[in-house]
C-alpha cells in the first residue's frame, strides 16, 4: 500500500534527465554540425559518413571520460567528507548529538523534539543521519562514476546515430536539406521530450533545443562551405 502511495516528484528526475538529455542533444547537434560542415566543403558522400562515424566514436569516448573524471571528484569528495565525519563522531559523539539537533530545529522542530530525533536517528545509524543531513548526501544520489560515464557515452551514441542514419540514407545531392531538417526535427523531439519528463512547458523545450541547434548548424557550414572553395 505504501508503495503504490508513494509520490512522485519531477524534481527526483533532475539528475538522470539531465545526464541523458545532454548527452543525446550533444550527440545530434555536435554530429549533425560536423557532417553539414564537411558535406558544406564538398566532400564525397563517403566522406562525409566517414567524418561522422570518427565523431560519434571520439564524442562518445569524451563525454565517457569527461563525466568520469567530474562524478569521480565529486565521489572523492564524498568519501573525504564522510572520513571526516567518521572521525568527529568519535571524537565527540555529544557535540555531534547537538550539531544534528541543531540542523532540525533549524528545519522547524522544536528543541526537545529535535534533540529526541537526533538521538533516534544516531541510534539507528549515526553516519548515515550526519551524511543525510548536515552534508547532503544520500545513497539514491552518490555519485557513480562509471555509471554516469557509460550513461553518457549511451546517450551521446543514441543521439549521434540519428544524423548518421539520416546521411547514409540521403542521395548525395539533398545530403545537406535533408541532414538539417531531420537533426531539427530530432532535436526538437528530445527538446519535446525531456521537457515533458521535467514537467515544464513542451513547446518552449522544443524551441529554444532548435533554434541553438540551427544556429549552431548554420556556422558550421558557412565555416565548411568558406573553407571549401578556399582548399
């Protein structure tokens, strides 16, 4: 019953949803981008999928290693934190009694049943209470390193694979129309979507994911189009 009872809250979707989509709207603008780019400079048709296939394979590998190398900051950062509490709560377990009552009665509770909370929660798992509520920092939001790493190089994949679909199945000559309004129209999807998942407004996520998308687009074939006939 409790189960079935439990709310749902948007704000429980914040970390994942924003891990994934911008891995996948990375994946579709960064892609797209380069395959107008090249395509602009007049390159072949193979080409033009081979430069696309090189930046889904290097864009996965850097949003792998970059969210790795940033979530395994943030865990070191957690352990020490937690080390340190570790360490005071042997030190001076009744100061650390009245540090965490003092955290609830600063929530709303008044003192003597602020102090009761804290001495049930200590009881129950003293670390665990200090990491919650003094420091933040709960077991659904630890930081995981490898996960986050693999989620973003997923995503980043996903995305990437929509434009490349697109391009091998173009004719060379609508390559760049037809490359530009289906990563729009992807992006305006993800857009779409995550901003449902978020609670927010659809067509205002929608939008503001396409105008930056064509905006973005639009520079890098003017650059690849300039240094076409230049080369």
């Amino acid at each position: 019953m409790g189960a079935r009872m439990r709310e749902r809250h948007h704000v429980g979707r914040v970390g994942w949803l924003r891990a994934a989509v911008l891995g996948a709207n990375d994946g579709i603008l960064s892609t797209s981008s380069l395959l107008l780019g090249v395509a602009a400079a007049h390159a072949t048709h193979g080409g033009v999928l081979i430069a696309g296939v090189a930046g889904l394979v290097g864009g996965a590998m850097s949003m792998a290693a970059g969210e790795y190398v940033s979530v395994s900051s943030q865990a070191d950062s957690e352990r020490a934190d937690l080390e340190r509490e570790r360490a005071e709560l042997k030190a001076d377990d009744a100061g650390e009694h009245k540090e965490l009552s003092a955290i609830y009665v600063g929530r709303g509770l008044d003192p003597v049943l602020a102090k009761r909370v804290a001495e049930q929660l200590m009881a129950h798992d003293a670390l665990g209470a200090h990491a919650r509520d003094e420091l933040g920092i709960s077991e659904r939001l630890r930081a995981r390193p490898i996960q986050a790493a693999l989620a973003s190089a997923a995503s980043f994949a996903v995305g990437a694979a929509m434009p490349l679909i697109a391009t091998i199945l173009s004719p060379a000559r609508d390559l760049i129309p037809l490359l530009s309004g289906t990563s729009l129209a992807f992006l305006a999807i993800l857009g779409a979507a995550a901003a449902r998942a978020g609670g927010a407004g659809v067509l205002i996520g929608a939008a503001r994911v396409t105008f930056w998308g064509a905006l973005a687009m639009a520079l890098t074939a003017g650059i690849g189009s300039l240094v076409g006939t230049i080369v």
